[in-house]
C-alpha cells in the first residue's frame, strides 16, 4: 500500500508492507558530483508534485570488496549521483514522539552503503523505533585532504544527515529530540568522532559503538601524504581542482592502487601510522572538524552527556585473516614481532595472552592482540575515560564457516542486531542456522537501549561488567583481565 508524508523538501511517496513502511532514498542533500565535488553537503534539495520512495537509491563510488571478502560480505552497487540519501522504516507516520534510531554503515571508509540487505531497518519499526541507515561519500571524495576543500566531507555528510533527521523525522513518527545513532566498524568509528565533534552536538542523545571507538583517525601529515600519492598516481595537483578533473572511476581505481601499494610498503615505516590501522582515507586531524583524536576528546568531556552502548566481537580479527588463509602460516616470531612494534613488555604480554588461550596456535594468539589493539581496548578506554553513562557488550557466539575458525569475527553480530537472519545474504557469514535466540536478545537490547537507555544490564562501573552475547548469554565482570592489563598505559 502506498504512503505519503509532506517533508520540508517536498512530498513523498513510500511503501507499507505489513506493520512497517519504509522511505528508501530520500536525498539529504545534492549530489555531490560536478562543481559540488570535494564541497561540503549542500542543502536538501526540493521537488514539486511527489516523489517516490520505494526504491534504493544511489550508493556512493567505492573500490569495492575482493575476494575472499566479497564472498562473505554482499556490497550492493545502485547507479546514480545522488548517493547522498536515507532509508526510513517507521511503524506508522501517523504516530509521533516514538524514539528513532540512525545507522551509519561500515566498510573502511571505501565501501558500504544503506543497500546492504542486512541494514533493514524494519525489526526496529516493528518494535516501535523510526529506523533510519544514511549514505556518505567515502574514498578520497570523502577523506582526502584535498586542498580548497572543507576538511573531512564524509563527517560532514554525516552531520548533515543528522540535521536532515532533525528537521524531518517528525513527519515519520519520530521525536527529533530521542535520537541514537549507532554504527560497526567504520560507523562505529564515525560515531566515536562524532561524540568528539562540536559540528554534532546535539544532533542525537544516544549512541551505539560495534567494533570501533575513539581512537581511528589519522593525523593531517599522513593524509597530506596520502592525498599527494594518489594525486601522483593521477598526474594532478591534490587540489579540488586537480583531483575534480579526474574521473570517479578513474579515481576510484587509483585509490585502490594506491592501498595495495601501501599495504606492500608499510612494514618498511614509508607510511608511519598507516602500518597499524591500513586505513589510507579515513577521518584525519584537521583541528576544525575533527579538533583532535577522538578519543582525547571524548577523555576531555565531549559527549559526556550522551548515553552510549558499546562492544566488539570476541574474535574480531579472524575477519582480516581466517578466510584469505593467512593465520597458519603466523609464528611466535611474528606475534613477538607485532607486540614489539605496539610498545608493550613483550614477554608478559606473550604469558599473558599464553595464559589466557593456553591451547592456541600463534596465529589464533595473533588474531586474539590484533582484536584487542584494534578494537576491544579502544571500546574500554572510551568507556573508561569518559563520565556519562556507558554499557558495555561483547559477542562471543562463533560462525561455523573456515571449519569454525572464523569464530566470533568482524562483523557477525550485525544480522543478529537488525534481527535479520532469515534473509539468504546472512549465511554468507553466519552459516546455516544460527541462533535466533541470540538474535532475540541482542535485538531487545538494542531496542530498549534506543527507547529507554538502558539494554537490560548493569552500567560499566568498577566491577567492569560486559554482557556476554553467545549460545548462554550474561553478564561476567572483568572478562580477560590479564590480557586486558597488557595495555596499561600503551593503548
């Protein structure tokens, strides 16, 4: 059945199914092509008669998924320029003042989108939650720091995004004035920086952190480097422009050049920070809109009064390793190596992770630093450091697939969270026949956390309690102590 909301910009036309209607689509702001690329997100643009809404829009350019990751993670590509857009599910837009929840995708900052099938937003409004999953430019026309351009687009789009669910999000049933925004990956990563940003004060109440914190941007000399590599590979000036006279395509392929050539080259230090994130286009220091690292921030007071959820997966990174085939041929001499190149006391840090997996190969005591360096210990200092409310979460149930070595990895508990598991592009990464009880609670936690504030168990305090998500799901206080002591002081 058709349904039709008046917006600031104009009317539109969305999509009842059952209990949920959905607005696929819906620009928040001109396309950012032409004399508007490399500028920050215009305004909304307007319409006249009706606008349909009943189809996805256009996903930003990206470099795109390779194997094996292309097999596990489904990357839809929807033509078109104006990339700039949101997804809406809502349970009635004749209600109003019900919570809404905006979900900012991952993919590195080079891929990703509100098409993917696994970011349907229609189990929240069945729950009573206005959902909403946004765009942003990503790559170099997001991150790059490409002079005449504002800083750090991708955020801005972001910020625009928020302003555009501020103004609008009434006309769907929802309360501009109970927003949470939440994110996996690069999304949680956006919304760590978005609790430090003076551009998003006030934009949303609440937010949700899935693997990913306070601690991922990188300075402004490293992405000046950057911008002028790729700049290099082109034949332009890093200028608006320069690159602005490159192709999309053409640009697109030169930055996926450009990120195998640093992977190759990083263990030499020709790339300074991005050996350990590998990470070339993503937010980056500018001193405006990202004032300094995050994390600092959010230590210092920024976003204290917002209510957050956070967590990671416990096997994060056997995302990056298991599937490419890469963990049995990691000795102890790599995982020594690696520790050395952290800055921690390496051979207590070996007994202590020794200790804790005590029957583990060096390529699972790898996959078990690497989870912890680049994303459980960045999710406990924000938590730790900070004084508003905060709920802490870990997912430990494991995937079948790689012969259950892909175990709790990367990105696994996101159908779980959208309660999607009956949709076919799931199995790709959970296998057949995953819990649904686990679906069931993380789903309800996340719905309260969004309605009420609160998921169900205790605030992270002393006692450091995590709600442990898996085959028997509860609250353990102070999980891994010892491997979580490592980095005292160095992460």
């Amino acid at each position: 059945m058709d349904v039709t909301v008046d917006i600031a910009q104009g009317r539109l036309r969305g999509r009842r199914t059952g209990a949920v209607t959905e607005f696929l689509g819906i620009p928040y702001a001109e396309a950012p092509f032409g004399s508007l690329r490399f500028a920050a997100p215009s305004s909304p643009p307007s319409w006249s008669g009706v606008r349909d809404a009943v189809s996805l829009g256009a996903t930003a350019p990206k470099i795109g998924y390779r194997p094996p990751t292309s097999e596990i993670l489904t990357e839809p590509v929807v033509p078109g320029l104006d990339c700039l857009n949101v997804n809406v599910w809502t349970p009635d837009v004749a209600e109003s003042g019900l919570p809404v929840f905006v979900w900012i995708h991952g993919g590195a900052f080079v891929n990703g989108s509100n098409a993917v099938p696994i970011y349907d937003g229609s189990a929240f409004a069945r729950d009573g939650i206005v959902a909403v999953a946004i765009n942003y430019r990503l790559g170099a026309d997001g991150f790059a720091r490409v002079e005449g351009a504002p800083a750090n687009r991708g955020l801005l789009d972001q910020v625009a995004a928020l302003e555009w669910v501020r103004e609008n999000i009434a006309a769907f049933g929802g309360d501009p004035a109970r927003v949470t925004i939440a994110g996996e990956s690069a999304g949680a990563m956006s919304v760590g920086t978005l609790l430090s940003m003076p551009r998003a004060s006030g934009l949303f109440q609440r937010a949700i952190l899935q693997s990913g914190a306070g601690h991922h941007v990188i300075s402004e000399a490293t992405a000046t480097k950057v911008a002028a590599a790729l700049a290099e590979a082109v034949g332009v000036a890093p200028t608006v422009d320069g690159l602005g006279s490159v192709p999309v395509d053409q640009l697109v392929d030169a930055q996926r050049d450009l990120g195998d050539r640093i992977t190759a080259e990083a263990p030499t230090g020709a790339w300074g920070e991005l050996a350990f994130n590998m990470m070339p286009f993503e937010p980056y220091i500018d001193g405006d809109v990202v004032p300094d690292l995050p994390y600092r921030r959010i230590a210092g007071g920024a976003g204290s009064s917002v209510d957050i959820l956070i967590g990671t997966t416990s096997e994060e990174f056997a995302f990056f390793l298991v599937p490419a085939g890469v963990t049995e041929y990691i000795d102890s001499a790599r995982v020594r190596l690696v520790l050395a190149a952290y800055g921690v006391d390496v051979d207590a840090a070996v007994d202590a992770y020794r200790s804790q997996f005590p029957d583990a190969t060096p390529g699972e005591l790898f996959i078990a630093l690497m989870t912890d360096w680049f994303f459980r210990i960045p999710a406990l200092r924000v938590v730790e450091s900070r004084d508003g409310r905060a709920f802490v979460y870990e997912f430990t149930w494991r995937s079948p697939l790689f012969d259950g070595r892909l175990g709790a990895c990367h990105a696994l508990e996101i159908p779980f969270v959208f309660d999607v598991l009956d949709k076919p592009e799931t199995a790709r990464i959970t296998g057949t026949n995953p819990p649904q009880k686990i679906a069931d609670e993380m789903h309800r936690a996340w719905v309260d956390f969004v309605r009420d504030g609160s998921p169900g168990w205790v605030q992270y305090g002393s006692d450091r309690s995590v709600m442990m998500f898996g085959e028997q799901s509860g609250v353990v206080d102070d999980p891994r102590p010892s491997t979580r002591e490592v980095w005292a002081g160095v992460r």
